[in-house]
C-alpha cells in the first residue's frame, strides 16, 4: 500500500562549526591585546598619545567581533519530520524559534543559487534552514528533505 510519508521520523541537527570555547576566546584577546597596548603605552611614553586612542579602538572593535562570533557560536537548526508533523527548531544568539508545518502541505522551494538557503514552505509560513552551511552540504539536506517530503511510490 503506498504511503503519502514515511512511517518513520527523520532528523537533523545543524550547527555551526565552532573551535574555540568562550575561556578560549578570552585568553586570545588577551593575547592579542597585550603586543597593541604595549606599543601604543611606549608611544605614550614618547609623547604621541593618539596612538593609543587608535589602539584603544582597534581592541574595542575587535572585542566587538569576538563577542560577536561567541554569541553565535552556539546557533543550530534541529529539523524533525514525522508523518504529521515537521517541527523547525532554530537557535539564532540568545533567540529560540520554533516553526511547525504540515508535511502534506509543505514545499521544499528550489535554490536559486549555490548560496542560498534552504527554504521549506506550507500555507502558514516559511522556514529559512541551513544558512551558515556550504552549498554541497545544503544541496544534500535539499535532497534529503525532498525525500521525505515527496516520497515515490512505488
């Protein structure tokens, strides 16, 4: 007897390809604040006190950046298909999404380009999947999930 979706549940969880902790994270601005201060303090000493203004907002933006990527580093997409049910968990910083779809109305929308993301769509709203991936790895979700959504018959 063929099937509209599989009887089974499939599952992903995509996450950001992080190597450094926040302790990590930490100890290289700290390394890499040291050599910057150090110079802009003996340039203090010989009289040219702007250049620790531009030191002191070099490592304010690089602080930035780092607390940046530490926020982020984090972030996944969990994706969970059931025969009545697709649910999207998305965690974007501090910020908890949850997305849930029919799988007999939801489409899966073709990627314009290599670098676009992996949209699914159904009469109640859009899901924006897989966006810090790379295109063969969002190529292969696209398949996957077109396989579970649109199974063949036999």
């Amino acid at each position: 007897m063929p099937r509209d979706v599989p009887s089974e549940g499939r599952s992903w969880l995509l996450q950001r390809r992080t190597t450094l902790s926040h302790r990590q994270l930490q100890k290289l601005f700290v390394i890499l604040c040291a050599p910057s201060l150090l110079v802009a303090l003996s340039f203090l000493y010989l009289g040219y006190w702007y250049i620790l203004a531009y030191s002191l907002l070099e490592l304010t933006v690089l602080g930035l950046c780092m607390r940046h990527h530490a926020r982020h580093a984090g972030d996944y997409d969990r994706i969970d298909i059931t025969p009545f049910l697709i649910m999207i968990e998305q965690r974007r910083a501090e910020v908890l999404r949850r997305v849930k779809l029919n799988p007999r109305t939801t489409r899966l929308l073709p990627l314009p380009h290599d670098r676009a993301p992996v949209r699914l769509q159904d009469q109640h709203g859009q899901a924006v999947l897989a966006e810090f991936l790379n295109a063969a790895q969002r190529r292969e979700l696209a398949r996957d999930l077109a396989s579970c959504l649109h199974p063949r018959q036999p």
